[in-house]
C-alpha cells in the first residue's frame, strides 16, 4: 500500500471512527464493491443495463405550423473508458501536498488538508454526511495538544505536514485502478481513498481563470454544442411511456439536460393532467401563481400572459432568488379557427456566445452590472413585492456562462451602485449592451437561424429547462375561439437530482461527479 506518514499531530479521535471497508478486505469483486456502504464514493455505475430506446426515425408528425417533431433518443452507452493505475506517490518538498503519478504518464497533486478533510473514515456510512471537518481537527489539535502551552489552533496547523511517502507493491487492476491509498498520521490513525475517486476528480476541467474553449460551438462540455437549430426537429417523447417506466424518464431528462426542451405527445386533454406529468420527474414546485395555472384569456389577467397579446421571448419568475427550472405547458385546447398563438422558444447560452462574439464590452457589462427584477403587483389575490438584483448574465471563473435572465417584462429601475455610482458614462454603457443582447431576438440572422416555433396541438405538452430556454408567444386571434394551455413548474435542483440518478442507472453518470453540468443554475461546474 502507499503509506504517508503526518509530523506532530494529535488526530487519536480518527482511530475511533469506523474503520473503511477497504481495511477489512483489500481485494473485492466489482459486484462486492458495488454492494459497499454509500459513503464511499467509487463513482461506480450502479448498473450496466445497457439503454438503447427504440431508434425511431424523425417523426413523420408535422405540427400545422410544419415544425417537424422526432423521438427523444437517450445517447448511445457506451463503455467507460479505463483508469490509469497508481503508479508513484510521494511527498511534495514542503510536506505540504501528496504527488501522484499514473500509469498513463498524469500527474495528481492533493494537499494534505485536502485529504484530512475528505478522508472516508469521516462520513456516515449511511447518509454520506460529514462527521468531522477540518475544522474540528485543528480545534481538537490545539486543545489536545497545544492549550497547555498557550498555543492557538492557528500554530497546531502550521504544524500539519507530510514527512515521507513510499508506494509499496499493489496489484493493479481495472476495478481498484491501481489500489487503495492509505494515509498513515504520525499518532496511527489513517485515512483511505480508493484510487479510482482520486483518479477521476483530477481528471475534472480546472476551475481556474483560463480563458473559454477556443471552438465553443463544437467544445461537448458545451451547451452550444448540443444546442437546438432552428430547423431541427423538436424532441419528443410519448405520455404512455413516461408515466408508465423509468427509463423513458430518463429518455426524456436526459434530453431536457442535453438541449433545453422536449414535446411529450399522446398526452390526455384534461385539467390537472400537467401535474401528474411534472411529478414523475419532481414534485410541483409551488410559487406565487399556486401549483399550477391556466394560460388563457381571462377579463381581469394578473399576468399579460392571460391575454391574447404576443409575449417576448423571457424567462418566468426571475424575481425569485432560485426561479423555476423545469416549466411544463399542457395543451388543452387550441381550436383550429384560433389564428396564431404559435410557442417560441430561444437557447439563452446560445444568445450570450452571440454576444460575446459580436460585442465582447457589452458581454462584459450585463455580466457585472445588476439589474433589478421585481414583481410589484398588489391588486390581485396574493400581492406581490418580490425584488433580487443580479447580472443578466452570470459566469464561472473559466468566464464560462453557467446562468442567463432576461425577462425585460419584469424588470424594476436600475440601480447603481459602489465606484459604477460616480461613473456618468455606467448608465448609458448598460443601456447599449442590454439593447445589443435584446436586439438579437430580432435579429433575422439569428432568427433563422436559432429561433424555434411552433403550434402546439391538443393533447401536446412541451416541456423546457427555464432556466436555460426563453420561451414567448405570438399574438392571437381570441375572438375566433379557445387557446388553453395548463402549465406547472419544478425547481432546478429536484430536475438535476432526478437526472443524475437515473443516469447512474441508464446512462454514464458516476456517482458522486456532476453529469448535469451547465443547465443554467448558475453552478460554476
């Protein structure tokens, strides 16, 4: 095994934790190691069923407004390629990181608080939940072994480095990848990481300041590379199959991670019908406007959308400090004689590459300047003075964006503040790169190119990710007779949590690492 052994440190508590299961048994089978506590986290598959749906061709099925619908079909499994094998370890110079080396020639650099804090025998086994942080270590360190003397739990830390390092023989192989890491402390605790984990959190993109892919578009971390054309054919999944098994589900949030919307068809005609659908991914997530509501012309709207006027591409509930991620609209009646009312919907990630390609300043600006969102409305049953300010458009610190809002409908004054108070050019400079980001939906380039529209018909229901798609309207006829739509929402975490289990079972998620990467929550994954 490898073995590091720690310089003067009093952790005697790590020796009362329950011992990790590789200490009882150094060689498992896969099917052994997939049976192990949740609490250490192998980023195994939890099945290997293979998920190949059937490959349905395009949909021959043509809305009246000619959008063509095609099948949702989750990707193709594939196998996970191998881990590397550990190969050295040691110590760096200053004792105060662990260097490792693979097989395939890569380097992995750990620091020692790092594997302290993240050491397994430190979680439940149940729940996976922490038992001991970081912190309680070196308030344990200063009091155990430093009090006496007057010497604070800051002078017990500079005091926590590695001595030495050596990698004893371990028989590699493709299930341990290479072997279990042992930690030996100074006192005889240890610490214990199955190389696989460390192996594949050091192969996770760096969160450091670099700059952007240089080919975004075609980068697959992106979002833009899987982003919906306008002439694509919409994806759709059937209503019998979703709330009938499993794997449909995943069919279907497997899509709404991978392009932002999906059309469910088939679906029964009938009021409340649209929660029942919401739930097979989460439970409906009430807001302002109950648990679910009706999109129709009403004499006293509360919302311009309970009218026949167009509405502008936008995003619901920007107001809220978490908005809605999933949004599910119901077609239940949409009368033949009613002309217009067509859905449209724009790709939010796409709008800022847009942006940042033709006008880097402008990007610049609606990523640092807040605007103000509000619902101000008290002439209605449940009044609202709802207010948040953020950027339109929120970055990591790779300058990726992970988080667009527009929704101009529902936008209060804006307001400066800091050193942009005293700025006389802030105003006007804000105002320009918010029309350049708005001018781009009328933009007939990027109409053609990038605006998806379409009618939806009775017994339809489309389904999005809010969070990354703007969705509209155009206007309507109401006169001529009915357009009822019944829509719901379900929050981004419940959606992305849902997902990410049911593509350990169906698809190629790890567990414990992201697979819903940049679906518009702001997370700087």
């Amino acid at each position: 095994m490898s073995s590091i052994r720690m310089t003067e440190v009093a952790l005697r508590r790590c020796l009362t934790r329950p011992p990790s299961p590789w200490n009882r048994s150094r060689r498992r089978s896969r099917l052994q190691m997939e049976a192990l506590p949740s609490a250490w986290p192998f980023q195994q598959r939890l099945k290997s069923t293979s998920f190949n749906h059937q490959s349905a061709a395009a949909s021959a099925s043509l809305s009246r407004a000619g959008r063509r619908l095609r099948r949702a079909e989750a990707a193709p499994e594939r196998p996970t390629p191998p881990l590397a094998a550990l190969n050295q370890a040691a110590v760096s110079a200053d004792g105060a990181s662990l260097e490792l080396v693979w097989d395939d020639g890569a380097r992995s650099s750990f620091h020692w608080e790092w594997l302290l804090d993240n050491c397994f025998n430190n979680r439940d086994p149940a729940t996976t939940q922490k038992t001991r942080s970081i912190v309680e270590y070196e308030l344990e360190s200063a009091a155990e072994a430093d009090l006496a003397a007057g010497v604070g739990a800051s002078a017990a830390r500079t005091r926590l480095r590695m001595a030495g390092a050596s990698l004893s023989e371990i028989a590699a192989s493709d299930d341990l990848c290479g072997g279990i890491l042992t930690v030996h402390w100074s006192e005889g605790s240890e610490s214990t990481f199955d190389g696989r984990w460390l192996r594949v959190l050091s192969s996770l993109p760096s969160s450091s300041a670099a700059p952007p892919p240089a080919a975004p578009w075609t980068d697959s971390a992106s979002p833009l590379s899987t982003a919906l054309h306008s002439s694509a054919p919409v994806p759709t999944v059937a209503y019998e199959d979703v709330m009938g098994a499993e794997e449909p589900v995943f069919t279907w949030t497997h899509e709404l991670v991978r392009s932002g919307l999906c059309v469910i068809t088939g679906v029964p005609q009938e009021p409340s019908v649209v929660t029942k659908v919401a739930s097979r991914v989460a439970p409906v997530l009430p807001t302002l406007y109950g648990t679910s509501f009706d999109v129709r012309v009403e004499g006293q709207p509360i919302n311009i959308a309970y009218t026949d006027k167009a509405l502008r591409p936008h995003q619901d509930l920007p107001y809220y400090e978490s908005p809605p991620g999933l949004q599910f609209l119901h077609c239940i009646q949409f009368d033949k004689t009613v002309i217009g009312g067509d859905s449209v919907f724009y790709d939010t990630f796409v709008l800022a590459q847009l942006l940042r390609e033709r006008d880097p300043d402008a990007f610049e600006t609606l990523c640092t300047v807040p605007a103000t969102f509000q619902k101000n409305h008290l002439d209605r049953e449940q009044p609202a003075q709802m207010f948040y300010r953020r950027p339109i458009i929120s970055v990591n610190s790779r300058k990726d964006v992970v988080g667009v809002f527009w929704s101009p409908a529902f936008e209060g004054p804006l307001v400066l503040d800091g050193p942009l108070r005293d700025d006389p050019r802030a105003v006007a400079e804000y105002y320009a790169a918010y029309r350049a980001f708005g001018s781009l939906l009328e933009d007939p380039e990027v109409q053609d190119a990038w605006k998806i529209s379409f009618r939806l018909e009775p017994g339809q229901m489309v389904t999005f990710n809010q969070r990354r798609m703007l969705h509209g309207r155009e206007a309507f006829s109401s006169h001529a007779g009915m357009r009822w739509l019944q829509g719901c929402y379900v929050g981004i975490d419940e959606f992305t949590n849902r997902f990410r289990t049911l593509n350990l079972q169906f698809g190629e998620g790890r567990r414990g690492l992201e697979s819903a990467a940049r679906v518009g929550n702001q997370c700087w994954r």
